[in-house]
C-alpha cells in the first residue's frame, strides 16, 4: 500500500520484504532516500540502519515504528536515522517528511556549497566533511547543523533555531544534543563545537 500511494505522488520505488533484501539493494541500486520499518524480519530497521552507516552510507532514512516511547525514538536516531515516524501516520506527513530529507540531501542548508573552518571543510552537496585530510561521511541531518553551524561561526547557534531549520519544528529540543553528540565523534579530537549552557552550540572560535 504503501508503494502503491508512493509510486501516485510520482516517486520511484523499489520495496525490499527484510532487512537482507534491503541492504543488497541499495548496494544494487543506490536511492536518493530510504524508508525503513522497525520491524522488518530477520535484519530489524534499526539494525539495517547500523549496517548502513557503518559502511559510510549517508542516505537520508526515515524510521517507520509503532512504539513512540522516547527510547524508542532516541533509538531510531542513534542508529542513523534522520527522521522517525510513528505509526499509524497520514500520508500528507510521509509525503512532506521525505520531501525535506530528499531537499536536504541533495541541496543541503545553503545550496551544497563548500563550507570550510580551520582543518575542517564540508561539502554539503556531497554530505561529506573533511578533517585534517581524513573523510567523514554524514547523514542528510548531521550536514544540516554542521552546514548551520558553519554558516554561523563565532555566534550561538540554539536549539530551537536548529529545530526549526533542520527538524522543520517537528522535533524534542534533546535530538539536538544528540546529533551534535555524533558530530563532534565523528569529527574527532580537538572538539570543535562548543555547548554555550543554556543557549545552544558554536564553533570553538
């Protein structure tokens, strides 16, 4: 069914019965955007994600999951994915949800420009940040705030200023910290963003 509704609003797609399948075929056929259910059989969404970003991976992916539980949601995140949708769900909301992560993904913050901060430079368009010489792939939201977090050097960067931008005002103020959480392990030692208590986040200047 949910092929089908895709399939009306004009989008390509390709559906995989489990987690296996679903893997092997986006190495087979790489999409611009991935739908995972939480409960897919054998490999679960939360695994499949896993494998995915372990790899390197930075597709955008929406989680799809009955539970809407805070852990579960924190799950979702922490696993790599880049929205989470809770079901049962209009259609209206899938549709608009994966029209944001389809827009960052390909466009980022400010057009997929080149963003650069001391030995740091990232490549919007691309999701991929540069370190010292080393690559770090990103997923379509860790591009969003790192791009943001660029684009505002030397200045407070807040959450809601974030969640408004990035999660279009549909996340907790927490999934922030997260994903600044995974940055700053991705980008690696010495830290370069800066938690300003009470405010939000900024590039060490």
């Amino acid at each position: 069914m949910l092929a089908r509704t895709l399939k009306a609003e004009g989008y390509e797609v390709t559906v995989a019965g489990d987690g296996g399948a679903a893997l092997a075929e986006t190495e087979r056929t790489p999409p611009d955007v991935i739908v995972l259910d939480v409960a897919m059989p054998g490999l679960d969404g939360l695994s499949v994600a896993r494998r995915l970003r372990s790899k390197g991976n930075a597709t955008p992916i929406l989680m799809l999951t009955a539970r809407d539980a805070v852990p579960d949601r924190v799950a979702g995140l922490e696993a790599g994915a880049d929205d989470y949708l809770v079901k049962p769900f209009a259609v209206q909301e899938l549709i608009a949800r994966l029209r944001a992560l389809t827009r960052r993904g390909g466009e980022g913050l400010g057009g997929g420009g080149l963003r650069s901060y001391g030995d740091l430079s990232l490549d919007a368009a691309a999701r991929r940040a540069t370190r010292a010489g080393r690559v770090i792939e990103l997923t379509g939201r860790e591009t969003a705030l790192l791009e943001l977090l660029l684009r505002e050097t030397g200045r407070v960067v807040t959450r809601e200023r974030a969640i408004e931008q990035i999660w279009d005002d549909a996340a907790e103020a927490n999934v922030v910290d997260r994903y600044v959480t995974r940055l700053r392990r991705k980008l690696g030692a010495p830290p370069l963003i800066r938690t300003v208590r009470g405010s939000g986040f900024t590039l060490r200047g």
